[in-house]
C-alpha cells in the first residue's frame, strides 16, 4: 500500500532548490502537502520555483542563502522557524561541481571552494538543522543529503569532487548513529548522472552520446525519480530506513559493465 498521507503539514528546507533535482523535490514535497521552505543564492529562479509550487495550490516560500556561511544556515532555519513555527526535515541539495583534472593539478583554493559547499555546506545545514527538528518534537523528523554516485565510488580526474561526496556519505551514516534514538532518520541519495540544466545548451545527440557511455541503460535520469525517493524517505513509509547511502544510477554502481555477445539475439525480437 502506497500512502505518502503521513508526510501532510511536515514543515522541510529544500536547499538547492531554484533547478535540477532541488526544484523537483522541492515540487514533489509540496504537491503531497508539504509545507516548503525553498533555498538557494539564485534569488530569481528561486523565487520561480515558489511561484510554480504556489501556481499548483502547494505551500512555498524563498530564503536566500548560501550554504557556505555559517550565519545564512542559521537565517535560513531561523526562517523556516519563525515562518511556520517549526521544522521537521531538510534535504541539503546544494551542490557546486569541479572541473576534471588529476589531483596533483588542483589548487588549494579550489579545494576549499569545493569542499566549502558540497561538504561543509551539509555539516552546517545538518548541524542546525538538527538542532531544530529536536526543538520542534517532530514525530517524524528526516534529514535526506543528495550526494553522488562519486560519493561511493572513486572517479579519475574528480579528487576534490569525489572527496567531499564521500564525506557527505560518512557524515550521513554517523548523523544516522547520533539521532536515531530521536525518531530522525539520516539517508543520502546518490545520483548519477540526470537530465538537469547541467547540460546547458548542449545538443541532444551530445547529451544522448554521453548517457550511452556512462549509463548501463543508455539513458539520463529524470529529477522526479530522486524527488520521489526523497518523497518515500520523508514519510512514514521508510522509518526504519537510516543510514543509508541509496544509488539511483541504473546501475553504474553495481560493477563493470562489460559488453558481451549473446548466443541467443533473437529473444529480442
């Protein structure tokens, strides 16, 4: 039985929220009641993402922030507080990409501008986060940080990027540890590669090209894939469910893909 009632009036902060997988779970959560508090430091197209939630008789609202900064964590839970008189989750999407290169070639600089975001940026969101979800009593309280498959796995090319992923695994499995007693439950979720504005203006026999070499299926993901098991993860349906560093990759994670012959083609025809 599929019944996502449970997470009704839950009040959550979607970090990242203005595109991508942000927007849509941010629009998922609201669609089924949730009370949304959406972020990013894109005030415009955060703003739109409120508007189209609004537009579809959900319940939104914007906070400016970077995760970076200690001090706009804090206005941003302190807004969602104040705003709806509690908090019971937080999805900690933000995220800023690296360029690819071997480790000897990054800078210390870009380190910290990496690390600062896609790794400290989930500390500070789950650290004050948390503190609020146990001030509100939430029966039902949730912290879901999108990570990556990188966060998993090794990756040539993508140290500062893969580094911080995994620190976002780690720092999901203790959270789950440390709060488990208090009724929240910790989970990642970690991507592969989705069809989001990552990809620009690049043209779609590129984008197709790519997903065929670095997908099993062939494919790019769709964001309401990651928006619906951020959906399940937040209700009542997954309370035993903590700790856990869930991929939705179409299987890239699961080994090598090695391409082989088959002795009996005609099955599929």
């Amino acid at each position: 039985m599929t019944d996502f009632s449970s997470v009704k009036g839950k009040v959550v902060i979607v970090t990242g929220a203005a595109d991508g997988l942000g927007e849509a779970i941010a629009q998922c959560y609201a669609e089924n009641g949730m009370r949304v508090v959406v972020t990013d430091i894109n005030n415009g197209k955060g703003q739109q993402t409120v508007e189209q939630i609004k537009a579809q008789g959900g319940e939104a609202s914007f906070f400016k922030a970077d995760v970076s900064s200690e001090q706009e964590i804090k206005g941003m839970i302190d807004y969602a507080v104040s705003t709806y008189g509690r908090l019971d989750g937080l999805v900690n999407n933000a995220g800023i990409a690296a360029p690819n290169r071997p480790l000897h070639e990054y800078s210390a600089e870009e380190f910290d501008r990496i690390t600062s975001v896609d790794l400290k940026g989930v500390f500070l969101g789950m650290k004050h986060g948390v503190e609020a979800i146990l001030r509100s009593k939430s029966s039902g309280g949730f912290i879901v940080n999108i990570a990556s498959l990188a966060g998993i796995l090794g990756n040539s090319s993508m140290g500062l990027y893969t580094s911080s992923k995994h620190g976002v695994v780690g720092l999901t499995k203790s959270a789950a540890l440390d709060y488990a007693p208090y009724n929240i439950t910790v989970n990642a979720i970690c991507p592969g590669t989705f069809r989001t504005s990552i990809w620009g203006q690049a043209p779609e026999e590129v984008i197709q090209e790519f997903a065929t070499i670095i997908s099993p299926n062939g494919k790019l993901g769709d964001p309401r894939e990651i928006a619906h098991l951020a959906l399940f993860l937040a209700s009542d349906l997954a309370r035993y469910i903590s700790g856990a560093a869930i991929p939705v990759d179409a299987g890239a994670g699961a080994g090598k893909l090695t391409p082989t012959k088959w002795e009996h083609p005609e099955i599929l025809q």
